[in-house]
C-alpha cells in the first residue's frame, strides 16, 4: 500500500472580491474515503488492493473534493473538485452528479481535458465511477447554471466562469453540463487599460458609446431593464471592428487573439445564438458583420436577444424542457441596416425590431470614418491599428474592476436605494437626449432610455476611475449618437405610421399599371379629337390578381393624374404585416384616405361594370409624389 501526502484542508474562495483560491500545497497527510475503498496522495488517487501483497489501483492524479454544491432550490446537486495539470497549474470545476451515472465517460473526458491523469482499463473506470459515488462531504457551495446576477441567500451576486462577485452567505460556483470556452480572459492592468485605451475614446462619440455599453452590461439586471442593441452600419474599413474589438477589451479575450477573442460572429442559426446568449447574460454579447446571419432569420434573432427567452423545446419524454433565459446587451456591425436585411429576405420591418435593435451610423460626420479625434496618430488607420495593437495587450481587468466596485456600492448604499438612484438618473438624461423632440413617441422614448442606461455605464465606470474621461463625458458623447440615430431613422414617431404611408405607396408603385384597372367614365371612341389631358392611355393588356382601379382625374394641386381605389383584399396586402385598422386610420389622418361621410375608412363607389356599390380604399391625389418631408 502506498504511503503519501494529502492536499491541506480547503480554504472557501473570498466571493466577495472575486478572488481565485491560492495554490495550495500536500500537507503529507493521506485522505481515504467514507467507505475506506479509496484514498488520495501526493501521488494520486487509489483504490485500496484487497489483498496487502497487492499493488493499489492508480485511478487518477491526485484530486481534490472542495466541496458539494447544489442549486438555490435544492436540485443541480454536484462536486467542486480541484487539480493540478501536468504544468501545475490549478483546475476547480463544479461538475453536476448527473455526469456520474453510467460509466462517467464524459466526466472523465472533461477532466482529462483539464490535464488530470487518468487510470486505464475497465477496471479502473469502474472503480473511478465507484469512488464519485461514494463522495460525501460537510462542505457546500451553490452552484448556479449561468453566469451573471443571481439572487441567493444572503445577496446577490454575480458569477463569471472563475471569479464570483458580491456577497452571499457561501461560495458560489458556476456548473454546467458541457464546458464553455472561458472568453472572460484577462492581460494587463485596469490603469493600463485605461492609459492605453481608455484615454484614446475621449473626443470619439462611438467609441464612448461602445465602452459605455460594455460597462453598462451588468445594469440590466440591476435596473430591472430588458435587454436590446446596438448596430454600427456603414462601409466597408470604416472603423466599425475596431469599435467592437475594443467594447471586447473591456469584458476579456483569449491569450491567441487577445480582446478580438471576447467578440462573437452572426454566423450562426437563431439555435445557435441562444447558447452564445446564455453564455454572455449580464454582460456585453458583440457580433460582428450581421450580414454573415441568414437574412430570414435577423427578425425572430432580434426579438429572441431582446426578450431574453430562447425556444421552448420537448424533453425525451415529451415533457417541456427548462427555457433558456438571459439578459444581454448586445453591439453589433454590419455593412446594412436591419431593414436593408429584411427588404434582402422580403420581410417587413417591425417597429418592435427598430426598437430592440437600433441602427447607429457608423461615419460620425468627422471625414475619418467613425473616428472624430485621432489624438497623436496622424491618420484613421494608424489610429485604428494603434487600438488593435493595446486591445490586443490589456483586456478583461476593467470589467472585473467594474464589477468589484459596483458591489462594493451596492454593499455601503443598499441595493434598492441604488437602483433607485441609478433609474433617477436615467430618466434625467433619457428626458435630455429627447428635448428637441418633444412629441416623441413611446418607440423612441424606449431606445432614448436604453441609450441613457448606456450612458450611465460610462458614468459608473468614470466615476471608479476606470475611463480617464470628464465627468460628461458619456452622457454627452452617447447623446450624440442617439441623435444620429434618431436622425436615421427619419422621424420620432411611430415606425407603424410612417411604414403605412410607405407600404401603400411601394404597393402602388410596384402594381399601378399591372394590377389595378383603369376607371373609364365615357367610351374613349366617343369623346371629341380635343380630348387630350383628360383622356387616360388605352388599356394595353388584361388585369390579373386585380388589387383595385385607378381613375384619371385632376388631383388637388389641379394637375392630372391617377387616381387609386383599393379593394379590402387590396389594401391588406399592402399593409401586410401592419394592424390594418390602426394603418387605414392614421393614413385617413395624414390626409392619404378619403373617407366616406361618416368618417369610415372606405367608401362605397360603384366601378365601371359592377352592378351595385362596392366599398373602396379611395387614395387622395397622386399618392407617388409625396415624399417624406411632405407626409
């Protein structure tokens, strides 16, 4: 039998700094299991030989059991374990007791992923599954499913892949059932960061703006706030990766790509998203080039990130499974906007997507791209390269330093009291960024406050020395883009009124002359060789799939022109996708219908051919020449 140390006994994580336990070292003490089959080592872990002329059977490099977890609700159970790899480096993972059934095949797989040596034969498998299952220890921990806030006993805290914020009652751990890839890397110093990259934003209204919203991140859950986005559009080499690339410095990186490896691709199905989702709630999720994502499916993504609920599927056994649920602020790029992708799919662009996903230009008016100030560069791309290059070197300590500063204030002023205060203050700078439009409607009063909750971030963020910006600095600088936003956008009202006028007048203009019948009063063989203006052109050819008629009159500025008349089914399928009694009401009031007498939305007229009176869409004047400024 062999004789050896044993690793010291556990010391518990300090959750609320968010620190990793230190190395610890064997003590030379020897552990064996409840059922004494088993002991660890210096050397490893073995199971005891029944015969003492034996040799003991290797299972695995030594192993640590921390602690056992569970979920707030008494479910999830699991084991904390610890180890070092061949280069003695630390490894603690919770791992859930539903990888311990069977043959434990995938656990073993994951932990010699990590670097642990592990017995082989049947034998020392099945002794191996044998030992987890006779695991009993006075230690616990919660384990929670997903990063970010969670409320437990205690507080609340926030959970990254190895490092958990806040204060509660007992360690907290995150586990899961299939290993992520850990994207919340670190390299350098929050001062570095800030020296480096920091510094550089002030003066760049966008690049405040995908900071800000990097810090910001972590308020959604705090605020109560559903989740949403933000697009930088634009060419091609305008600056938009750069932006992206350093919101990632903020939140982590990998050793490889440094911050360029926090970012994430469209290139993925609505599926796919939703795990890359869950793997980013309460912190910033970017994707870059929204044309890689299929063009059908841009609409549901945009509500499905939003809402922050993914699909509800069957279990094997037919029952519901758990919905995936999240929070995440989300920064994009792409060459089009979301309604150039829909137009691309054919689909109608909702007022609700516009919401959820708004489209800020990336070229900030300066004639450098989305830069506005190059500081001591000489030239937007030795600015955009300089950025690259520090984003590459710092990355991941600001948002860890966010999240220790914000606990601590949630600590010293209460949590409610905070939240309270925070919202406060939304609302103040929200009410700002829409003092020149006054009558703005609730959609742009929605995005003027998820704007203001991004500002608010940077505000944070300035205020525990994080940025090196003024102290107005992100509330004025994200105002700007909101309003290059606004401005965009075309208007501050509903999306659902001005896509009525716009749906009807795309309809008429795509099917004037093939799809609506011409209205002729008189036998054109009878009118007189002077009829000339007042005469329509002779019909070239037959209606099919008929939407309505179209009647040669003087419209209202006394010139002639075509005069449109849809039928019901006609004007439902113009304003497809839109509340047709909501639609045909605002297009009476913008002065587009003409109503009957009575103020109903269409009126009875009888066509040319039909025996008795039909009701109408009447479309005043010669809808084609309206522009928007003239809506």
């Amino acid at each position: 039998m062999r004789a050896g140390l044993t690793s010291a006994k556990v010391v518990n994580l300090d959750s609320g700094k968010g620190k990793k336990s230190s190395q610890r070292k064997p003590s030379g003490k020897r552990v064996e299991s409840p059922c004494g089959q088993f002991f660890c080592d210096a050397h490893g872990l073995f199971k005891k030989a029944a015969d003492s002329s034996k040799t003991d059977m290797m299972l695995a490099g030594p192993l640590e059991v921390l602690a056992e977890t569970r979920g707030p609700d008494g479910t999830g159970w699991g084991l904390l374990l610890a180890w070092q790899d061949r280069d003695n480096q630390r490894h603690e993972r919770a791992f859930p007791r539903s990888l311990f059934s069977g043959d434990c095949s995938e656990l073993r797989s994951q932990l010699a992923d990590g670097g642990l040596t592990l017995g082989a034969g049947p034998a020392a498998k099945a002794a191996f599954a044998a030992f987890l299952s006779s695991i009993s220890s006075t230690e616990r921990a919660r384990s929670v499913p997903r990063i970010g806030w969670h409320t437990l006993k205690g507080g609340a805290a926030y959970v990254l892949p190895d490092a958990t914020y806040g204060n509660t009652s007992e360690r907290v751990v995150l586990q899961t059932t299939d290993p992520e890839t850990d994207l919340f890397g670190v390299a350098g110093t929050p001062e570095e960061w800030k020296q480096h990259i920091g510094f550089l934003c002030r003066g760049n209204s966008r690049l405040v703006l995908a900071a800000s919203a990097a810090f910001a991140a972590p308020l959604l859950g705090l605020l109560g706030l559903e989740g949403g986005g933000v697009s930088f559009f634009g060419a091609s080499r305008a600056g938009k990766s750069t932006a992206l690339t350093l919101a990632a410095s903020i939140c982590g990186g990998t050793p490889e790509a440094g911050a360029r490896g926090y970012v994430r691709s469209w290139r993925s199905t609505s599926n796919g998203l939703e795990s890359v989702a869950l793997a980013s709630c309460d912190a910033l999720l970017p994707l870059d080039e929204i044309g890689q994502l299929d063009p059908k499916e841009i609409g549901d993504v945009a509500y499905m990130l939003s809402n922050g609920q993914g699909k509800t599927r069957a279990s094997r056994t037919g029952a519901a499974r758990a919905v995936a649920r999240w929070r995440v602020l989300f920064l994009s790029t792409g060459e089009t906007t979301l309604s150039d992708v829909n137009r691309e799919a054919g689909r109608a662009t909702k007022a609700g997507m516009e919401v959820r996903y708004c489209d800020v230009p990336a070229d900030a008016g300066a004639g450098m791209g989305l830069f506005e100030n190059t500081h001591h560069l000489d030239s937007p791309g030795e600015f955009a390269d300089h950025l690259a290059n520090a984003c590459g070197q710092f990355y991941g300590t600001p948002f860890r330093a966010f999240l220790t500063h914000l606990t601590e204030r949630m600590t010293q002023e209460g949590i409610r009291p905070l939240r309270e205060r925070l919202l406060e203050r939304l609302e103040t700078i929200a009410t700002g960024y829409l003092v020149n439009w006054p009558k703005s409607s609730g959609q742009v009063r929605s995005v003027a406050r998820r704007f203001a909750m991004i500002a608010i971030g940077g505000e944070l963020a300035t205020s525990f020395g994080l940025t090196g910006w003024d102290t107005d600095t992100a509330e004025v600088l994200v105002g700007v883009c909101f309003g290059d936003w606004l401005r965009a956008r075309g208007t501050s009202g509903r999306r659902e009124d001005e896509q009525a006028v716009q749906q009807l007048r795309d309809f008429i203009a795509r099917n004037g002359s093939g799809r609506f019948a011409d209205w002729v009063d008189k036998n054109p063989e009878e009118l007189p060789d002077t009829w000339d203006e007042g005469k329509p052109p002779p019909e070239r050819y037959r209606i099919q799939n008929q939407a309505g008629w179209r009647r040669w009159l003087k419209t209202q500025d006394g010139r002639w022109g075509w005069c449109y008349m849809l039928t019901s089914s006609g004007m439902r399928e113009a304003l497809a996708g839109l509340n047709m009694k909501d639609a045909t009401k605002v297009l009476v009031d913008r002065g587009v219908l003409i109503p009957d007498t009575q103020g109903k939305t269409s009126r009875p007229e009888r066509p040319p051919g039909q025996a008795g009176q039909i009701r109408l869409y009447v479309v005043a004047g010669n809808i084609l020449a309206l522009s928007a400024g003239n809506e």
